[in-house]
C-alpha cells in the first residue's frame, strides 16, 4: 500500500445508512453518512502534511489573569514549547500573544517562521516574553492568525486557541464578526484553561473554525493536550472538504448535522452551488471517519414510487489547483409503500445519533436549569442524559455526568443532583457534551 | 378472495375425512369422532368463489399402472379429481398429496422489499426479450401490460419529463427513479409464452421467469416454464428469483435431452435452483451488503413454480406459493389448480385447523412455510405429472396474479379463449387483470398450451 513516490491524498468513501421506506404522505427522510478517509496524512515528511504545506498559529492567552495562579502561564509555555517541538521541519508557524490585543511573539516581524532546530529554539527562548498582562479581545486573535496564514500559500491553515477567561474587552458582535471572517479561511482548535472562562464561547470558536473544543482544568495537563492537537493536525491530509448535498426539486434539507465524533449543526452553514445543491464545510481531514446526520423533506408520493431523496457528494480541493472535484457519494432514496413494518423500523445508525444529539441537547438543558436554579428541571433533563448515556454506551459522558449528579437508577434516568459540584466537573460536562460515541456494529 | 358467508349447514351426511368418515349431524361444525372442521367442505352455490378443498382430504385417486414404453408415472386426469365448478359438476381441485406436514414447520412473510440494492436482470441464459423501458413505463393509471406510453426521449426523465436521468437511474430534475429493464418483461416462443410486471405498488419487480424449447431423445419437443417470486422480507430477493429462474431452465434444458424423466428432470432443476439462491447468501450484493448472514433470517430467497409440456405429460413443480393451474380449451370441461401452497394458510386448511375462509383471514395466511434459500429448513420440491386427454393451456404464476383469480374457474375465466393460439397475448390479458385489480404485487405469468398425442400415437 505504502506509496512513496509523492504525498498521498487520502482516500474516501461515502457509506449511507438509513431507512428509505416511508408510509402513505411520508415526507421525512433520514440518513446517516458515514464519511471515511483513509490513506492520507500519517506519511507527510519535509515540512508539509500530505496535502501540501501546513501552517500552524498558536495563540496564548496573556490576560492579567493568566497570572493567577502564576501555574496557568508557565503552563501556557510550557505546552507552547511542546507544541513547536511536535512541529515537523518545514511546517510554517508562529506564535501569538493574545490579550486586549493580539501581538506576534515569534516571528516578531509578523510573517511565518519555517520549523528547524533553529527556529524552534528561537521560538521557545521568545516564550519568556509571554507575560501576563491586560484583558481578553479574542477577536483580534483570530484577525491577526487570519493575516499570518494567509500571507502564504499553504495548504492546510490551522490555528491553536488557549484561553483562560471570558472575551471581556470585545463586543460579542465583534467576535462574531471576527468568526464570519475567518470561517473557511483556517481552522482551529479551542481550549480554555482553568475555570473562569466561557464554555459556550470556546465551543463556539471551534464549531465556527471546524475544530475541537476542550477544557484543560489543570494548567500541568496541557503540554500533553498540546502535543496531541499538534500531532492531529500534522496528520491532516487535505483541506477545505465539502460535503455536498444534491436535492431535487420540491425537496428541503431540514438539518445536515455532523454527529460523530461530536455534534455540530452545519445546517446554517451551506453555501449553494449550482441547481438543487449546496455544499457544508467540513475543515480538513486525516486518517478518520466522521458521520453525519441528514433529514430530507421531499414531496410526497404514490405508493410504490421510488425517487432520490439526495445525493451527497464529498468535494476535495484539487492539490494541483485545478477545480474541486467530488471524490465520493452516496445516495438517500426514499420509497413509499404501504407496509407498516418496514415504514415503522427506525434505522439503528439515525436512531442512535438522533439519540446521541438528544444527549448533547439534554445536558446542556440540565446543566442551563441547574445554573438558573430551576432544580426539578435540571433533574429531569440530566436524568434523562444518564438514561441516554447509559443507552448507548457512551461511558465517558456518563462518568462525567455522574460528577454532577448522583445516578440512582440509571435506565430509568432517575438522579438526585449532587448538593456540591467541583467546577472542573460542570465545565468539563458542558464542553464534552457534544462528545458522542459511534454505533455498536 | 371474495368469500361468501358460510351457509348455517354442512350438508353432510359423513364425514369428508376419509380416514374417517363417520355419521355426522347436519347441524354439528365439527366432526364427533375425528374433530374434522365440517364447514371447511362446505360448497358454496353454483356461481360463487370456491374455496379450495381441504386439503387434509387428499382424495387422490391412484394412478392407472405404468404403461410400458411411455415415460409417464404416477399420472393422473385432472378429471380424476373431486370438486364441483361453477357448473355444479365434479372439479378437479387437489394436486397429488406430497405437502409438508401442518404448520409447524418454519414460516416467513413475504412483505415489502428491504432496503438492498438494484434490479439485475431478469432472467435466464438467453437474452430476455424486454421491451424498452421507456417504452414499458406506465404513466399514471396503468395501461394493460405490453401497451406502451407515449414516448418519452432517450435520457429524459420520464415522470417531470424535465430532468434529465444520471447515472444511477434517477432524474437530476425531480429525483424519480427511472423504469428499469426488470419492470416489464415478455418473452415468447414458439410453444410458450411469459410476462412479468412489477405491478402498481412495489417499487421494482423482484419476479423472475424462464421459458425454454427442448427436445427429448428422438427429437420430440418438450417445453419449460420456470417462475419465481423473490421473497420480499429477504435480502436481494430480485437477485434470487433471477437465479432460481436461471439454473431450474438451465438444469431441464440439459437434462430433458438426456432422456431424464421430466418429472425427475424437475426435481434436480429445483434443487439446483436452491443451490443457486443458496449461494447468493454466500456472496456479497452489488450494494456491499455482505456475505448475507446465514442467522440472520434474511438470506435470499424465492419461491418456485415450472411446468414441463413433453410427450403427451404435463409435468408441475414447486416450493411455496407460485401455483399452477390447468385450463382446458374446451371451457365447459373442468379447470384445475395443480399445486397446493407450502403457506399458513394451506397447511392449516390440510390440518382441519381452519376453514379455507379463516385461514386466509389471518394475518399470516400469506407466510410462506417452504422456499428456497440458504435459510430454508429442508427442501422438499413437490412434483407432479399429469396426462390430460384433452387440449388446454397450464398457466404458472406468482401470486401476485392468482391472488386476483385464486379459485380454478376464476383463472379459467380470464384465460382468453385463444390462450392456447396466442399464449402472449393471453400472457398479456392475465397481467392486464392483475394490474386492473389493483397490482398490488409483482405479476409474473407463463403460458404453455398443452395437446395430447394424437389419438393412436401414445399406444395405451
């Protein structure tokens, strides 16, 4: 298999589960797509992933707070240097400083350094100048890692945020502004540090930026988070992947949903392209498998009527420049009969997903009620995330669930919520719970 | 099945269990010695919809002694067989008693169609005479079989007549899916004749048939008619019709040249129509669905009916279902069903559990309980051979077509009269009453007109 004689662009496959069959007037169609790429990333050598050149920003949080306790900087620097370390030569990267406004550490000339034993020991020796001092405005952050990456021509853009407090000296509108600028343009992973920042704004920084969004709760554990997310992106074999959905006439897409490895509504994301199709970001990919979730709404028909309910087609960007190309697709049928029995069965992929983005939804309910004082509500929601959990097997959120609740019957969802939650505990479930595992096949 | 309310008395003076056959009350519904459901034998009026005998009450006659020097055993008249027509006159209805016991062997339905892939075609190893698709498409209320809609131009979709058709059979306008080749098939020659049509409520024809010419040793012709009805609840029942169809054709038509008895030629041609659809399950469908699970239940699976017309024999067999029927030019003679279900509902009937008019009632009257498959328990083909002394035409069908003339007279009465001169377009008409009756299953039918030796060749 091994191919040595140029990067190797991963390969991909479009596999459709779902139920086509619809009763007389059923109009709802759902599938699940799993998307597979394989064969890319992994052997990228001589500072490029396999996809081209790669260019990394990290961005530090240097607010006044970082300093308290003083662990959460020399934290912050520590897996700053590790990340520079897990640069392969040649990656382009740089490091920026981030409080009210957004400084370049290293390059200071505000260009991207080329990864090397040289550059990487200047980079590290330039981290004693990240000191702690003034507010948090992340939008100018991301406008600044947005002008060094895009001052080159590289193939995989990719940023790193580490944040330890609210964005307090900026607008929401101006993050959110920063965000529409920049989405599409790189992505980017989130991690707040600590717990005095924001979970629903580091979440919402790495679901605009298609990236992942964590909690480090203790500043000693992000050299090896660092390095992890590092390693993940050198194995980034293409960029900028478009799922691309084709509907017929009369036919609405209701969601397009990415439910695994985690939930993120690409709903509001599409960008049409030609009659009856648009086409959803996906960010770049390596050696992985995502699903996603779609729900169709097509006229309805005769009984024994067959018809395409959509094709999904996944677009690569030609390395060589030309135009984006579909490398792989799938087909959504619907069929109408009057069988109940197969009208009735509930595709095991929709509906696990359907109850892992249930889950997702149940929690951040729960947790909501909990925080406004609405004790019976939060009960009700986090008892069913514990029954749903525990349902499908995903034991990592059940185990943080159960820091935050006391689980008495966990297939009947009963929960008593605990009288003292560890802040950590709750942070961490809110920013995990979008987390999902995937079907038992 | 339109059956009439049972009148309040049997009209039995014994009872019709031959094993039996006991006194009984006018006015008791059961037998008092044997338990024998009596208003299962009741006859209904002249004119009605019969039900099918009982078929616990296999009163078969024996069959006249092997004559020497003709190839025919176990032969029987359809004359032979008790039953009224429409007339009030003696009917054949009861084929040779070779069923399976009562119901309690394996069962499965035959539902609507799972989720695998797409139609491959139909047929056998000869090229199969479908009409153009787009020529056999039906545009809203189906005309009868055969006829073709209003053309529609090469590539275009035919239902927004807007879109054009992508690659994989779908319009890129509208997203319908396009008529495929296995929607509408006819095949005819020169002695037989098949048409098979997805019908109006399924959403691709998982029928398939087979129609050969063969030649006994010394040249006298003989001629197969295979049909199969791919079971729905299972995985590519399409593609097990297909090769069920394929090798029971394949098997006779090399197997009849060898002098095999048609009926024992029958025989080795189901089995190795099981050994086909078998070996599906042990590959992976054009879909990727995988080697199908042999636990699962699901394997492929079809059912079976063929007819074998040589030498003055008419040969029938099956597993399942898919029934034959004979229907005698001369109509004021008596027509005859020649195959007894492997179904629920026959083999509770045959037990004396249920009247005909329960039995096909319940829910579960149309579950299966023989097919062919990797799943089937045990195989047990059923063949029979008959020597009609008159002329007529054997019609072997899917249910999807006896489900609309299920009693004997009621398919003679749909048999044109000149079914035995135009076997297709007789083929046609059949399809047609389908389709007129609502289509709800795929419709396959084969016509093979049948003449005894002339008088003095066969020496008896």
């Amino acid at each position: 298999m091994a191919n040595f004689a140029k990067p190797s662009v991963p390969q991909f496959s479009v596999d459709v589960y779902q139920n086509e069959y619809l009763p007389v007037g059923g109009r709802d169609v759902d599938a699940v797509v799993t998307v597979t790429a394989t064969g890319g990333g992994t052997s990228g050598a001589g500072g490029v992933t396999a996809g081209g050149p790669a260019g990394v920003v990290i961005m530090v949080d240097c607010s006044g707070s970082m300093d308290y306790p003083p662990a959460k900087m020399e934290g912050a620097r520590a897996a700053t240097a590790a990340a520079v370390d897990t640069l392969r030569d040649g990656t382009s990267f740089a490091v920026v400083a981030g409080n009210h406004v957004a400084t370049p550490v290293y390059p200071a000339h505000g260009r991207l350094a080329v990864a090397g034993a040289r550059t990487r020991a200047e980079a590290k020796e330039s981290l004693a100048r990240l000191t702690p001092d003034g507010g948090t405005a992340i939008g100018t952050w991301l406008r600044l890692a947005d002008a060094l990456l895009g001052g080159e021509d590289l193939a995989i853009r990719h940023a790193v945020l580490l944040t330890d407090g609210r964005n307090e000296h900026e607008s929401p509108e101006a993050l959110r502004a920063a965000l529409d600028a920049c989405a599409g343009r790189f992505t980017c992973d989130a991690r707040g540090v600590g717990t005095d920042w924001e979970v629903k704004e580091v979440t919402g920084i790495a679901s605009a930026l298609l990236g992942s969004a964590d909690i480090v709760a203790d500043p000693a554990g992000l050299a090896a988070d660092f390095t992890a997310m590092m390693e993940n992106v050198m194995g980034k074999g293409v960029a900028d992947v478009t799922l691309r959905l084709w509907t017929p006439v009369g036919a609405e897409l209701v969601f397009v949903k990415q439910v695994a490895p985690s939930v993120v509504d690409l709903t509001g994301r599409r960008a049409d392209t030609g009659p009856r199709a648009g086409e959803y970001p996906t960010g770049s990919w390596g050696d992985e498998s995502r699903d996603y979730h779609v729900r169709v709404r097509v006229p309805a028909n005769a009984v024994g009527q067959e018809m395409l309910a959509a094709r999904v087609s996944l677009i690569v960007p030609d390395p060589a420049g030309g135009d984006a190309r579909p490398v792989s697709q799938g087909l959504i049928r619907a069929v109408w009969t009057h069988d109940v029995a197969m009208t009735t069965t509930i595709n095991p992929q929709v509906a696990h997903y359907t109850g892992q983005a249930e889950l997702a939804d149940a929690i951040q309910e729960g947790l909501d009620a909990r925080k406004s004082g609405d004790r019976d509500g939060a009960t009700a929601k986090l008892g069913r995330a514990v029954q749903l959990a525990a349902a499908s097997g995903n034991a990592d959120t059940a185990k943080l669930l159960s820091k935050v609740v006391d689980v008495v019957d966990a297939a009947a969802g009963t929960v008593r919520l605990k009288a003292k939650v560890a802040e950590a505990d709750e942070m961490t479930l809110e920013t995990r719970s979008t987390k999902t595992v995937r079907v038992k096949r | 099945m339109s059956q009439k309310p049972q009148p309040p008395s049997h009209g039995l003076a014994v009872c019709p269990n031959p094993e039996c056959a006991e006194p009984v009350d006018p006015r008791d519904r059961y037998c008092g010695a044997c338990g024998h459901d009596l208003s299962a034998t009741v006859e209904l009026p002249a004119g009605q919809d019969r039900p099918t005998m009982p078929i616990a009450a296999p009163v078969w006659p024996e069959a006249p002694p092997r004559e020497p020097g003709s190839l025919s055993t176990m032969t029987q008249h359809p004359g032979d067989l008790p039953g009224t027509d429409s007339g009030g006159r003696d009917l054949p209805t009861v084929p040779v008693g070779v069923g399976p016991g009562p119901a309690a062997g394996p069962v499965r339905t035959d539902g609507p169609v799972p989720p695998s892939g797409e139609t491959v075609r139909g047929g056998g190893d000869f090229e199969l005479a479908a009409p153009d698709p787009r020529a056999a498409v039906r545009a809203e209320p189906a005309p009868a079989a055969g006829e073709a809609a209003a053309e529609v131009p090469e590539g275009v979709c035919v239902a927004c007549r807007a879109g054009r058709v992508d690659g994989d059979g779908y319009c890129e306008n509208c997203g319908h899916a396009q008529p495929r080749e296995r929607d509408h098939m006819e095949r005819e020659l020169g002695t037989v004749a098949a048409v098979s049509d997805r019908g109006l409520r399924h959403h691709r024809n998982e029928d398939a048939f087979a129609i050969t010419e063969s030649t006994l040793p010394g040249g006298r012709p003989a001629t197969v008619a295979i049909v199969c009805d791919g079971v729905s609840s299972a995985h590519r029942p399409d593609e097990a019709s297909a090769a069920a169809a394929r090798a029971a054709g394949r098997v006779l038509g090399e197997a009849l040249p060898r002098g095999t008895h048609p009926q024992q030629a029958l025989h080795e041609a189901i089995v190795a129509a099981a050994e086909a659809v078998t070996a599906l399950a042990r590959t992976a469908g054009p879909d990727g669905d995988g080697a199908d699970s042999l636990h699962g239940g699901n394997s492929p699976a079809c059912t079976i009916v063929g007819s074998v017309v040589a030498d003055g024999l008419l040969v029938v067999g099956w597993v399942g279902d898919s029934r034959a029927y004979w229907v005698p030019d001369d109509r004021s003679a008596p027509a005859a069903r020649l195959t007894e279900d492997d179904s629920w509902a026959a083999q509770m009937v045959k037990a004396g559990l249920m009247n005909e008019e329960q039995a096909y009632a319940d829910e579960r009257a149309h579950a299966i309980t023989g097919w062919l498959g990797a799943d089937a328990y045990e195989l047990e083909p059923h063949t029979a051979a008959f020597k009609p002394d008159r002329s007529g035409v054997v019609v072997v069908c899917t249910d999807g077509l006896w489900n609309y003339a299920e009693a004997a007279d009621a398919m003679a009465a749909v048999v044109p009269a000149d079914a035995a001169l135009r076997p297709l377009h007789a083929a046609r008409v059949l399809v047609g009453h389908a389709l007129d009756g609502g289509g709800h299953d795929n419709i396959t039918v084969a016509l093979t007109p049948f003449a005894p030796p002339p008088a003095g060749a066969g020496s008896s």
